[in-house]
C-alpha cells in the first residue's frame, strides 16, 4: 500500500488514556528518602530524560513558551522515554502516544496492558489506582479505522513507517482491546493540548487477572468483559 493512498483526516478532538497514579498523591520519594526528598528529587533530575529534553526544547533555536502544552509534562515524557515494546504501529525507536476517542476504550486497553504487566511480575491480589487524563488531539491523521485488527506486526511497522514518512501527525485506529471505540496514534507534541485529570479508577487485580474496576468519582462498578462489549455503558 503506498503512502499516498492513505485517507487523511483532520482531527481537533479530545482522546483519554490513564495512567498509574496514586490518590490521594504522594511525594515520590517520600518513602526511601524521609525529609531529605527534595535533595534525592534534584539529584534525579540530572539524569531524567524527560528533563534533559526540556532543556534542550527551552534552550533551542525557536522561542518555547514554558507554559505550552509541548512542556507539560504528560505530554512531554511519551515522547522523552524509549518504550522497549515499542507501540502498536511503531517499533521502540518511535516514541508515540496512543489515546483512546472514549474513557471506556481507554479502560479496556489499560486493562489489558495492566494485566499483562502484573502478571510478568507474578503480583499477588492488589489494588492499582489509575488516574484518567483527556486532552484535545489537532492535525491531519491517517485514517486506518477501516484496516483489519488482525494485521500482523510487519504489516503495522511497515504501514506506520510510510504514514510517518509521508508527514502525517499519527493515525487512527481501532484496538484489539474494543474494537467498538477507536485510538489516535500521535507522532508530534505539537498536535496535543494541556491534559486534563479527570477521574481516578482502582484496578481489583485478584493474582490472576483485573476482576472489577471502581471509579472514585462516581462510586460505580464495573466488570472488565462489559467495559471490552460494544455496549457504550461509560460517558465520554
């Protein structure tokens, strides 16, 4: 498939993700470092990537507003840190951020890395508090929503390779996780406004696999498979 027949969109929409996170937050350091964490925290930030990269934006050629959406740092560290697995088009040298158009498929998908995740590490049962964040995606996409799931892993780095190479800003795509929702793959910083925290959830991993789902905004319950259906039982 050449480059050129891929359909371009343009998107300004608002995508979700959620993140491991604490609630209510924690000083990260606090427990290996006592009252002496803002000197550990100092002596990290010689080594953050994310924090190299900002310098080096902030001290670049072209003017950068601190404050900018480019900055912050939700937006800032998917495309510092190198994820080793690398993305569900890219390979680990493509930094990327993948959102969610809905909180339900965002869910789906988070649940499903978590559980991977937690059973490498063979964790006992536990609960994971997950925070939600949302921010408006801009630009012009590739539209992959008519592709088929099961394209094999060549087949997505090759057809992610030639949407970079043709200048697009990402593209969309429907998950494996829900096929009903869909996902923006984002190449650029620049395409993302300031995230925004919404809702934490907390994850019920039981040692085998994420049994239910809390939300703390709204005190309901959920049940994994109902959050994977085609049925649309979470508002946007």
């Amino acid at each position: 498939m050449a480059a050129e027949t891929y359909d371009a969109v343009t998107v300004e929409q608002r995508f979700f993700t959620l993140m491991p996170s604490r609630f209510p937050t924690v000083d990260v350091f606090a427990r290996v470092a006592g009252d002496r964490s803002a000197e550990l925290a100092e002596i990290e930030s010689l080594t953050n990537p994310r924090l190299r990269e900002r310098e080096r934006l902030l001290n670049g050629t072209q003017s950068v507003d601190g404050n900018s959406p480019l900055l912050q740092n939700w937006n800032h560290a998917p495309f510092a840190y190198v994820n080793p697995e690398g993305s569900h088009f890219f390979g680990p040298e493509q930094p990327v951020l993948e959102l969610a158009s809905d909180i339900q498929t965002a869910l789906a998908i988070s649940i499903q890395r978590r559980e991977v995740f937690l059973a490498r590490t063979g964790e006992g049962p536990l609960g994971l508090e997950m925070r939600e964040l949302s921010r408006i995606v801009t630009g012009r996409f590739a539209d992959g929503r008519d592709w088929q799931l099961n394209l094999d892993v060549e087949e997505r780095r090759r057809r992610g390779q030639a949407i970079k190479g043709a200048g697009f800003d990402g593209l969309l795509y429907h998950p494996v996780e829900r096929p009903a929702g869909y996902c923006v793959c984002v190449l650029k910083g620049a395409s993302l406004q300031r995230a925004m925290q919404r809702d934490h959830f907390k994850f019920v991993w039981d040692g085998g696999k994420v049994s239910k789902i809390y939300s703390f905004g709204s005190g309901a319950e959920y049940l994994p498979d109902d959050l994977r259906g085609m049925k649309q039982i979470l508002a946007a």
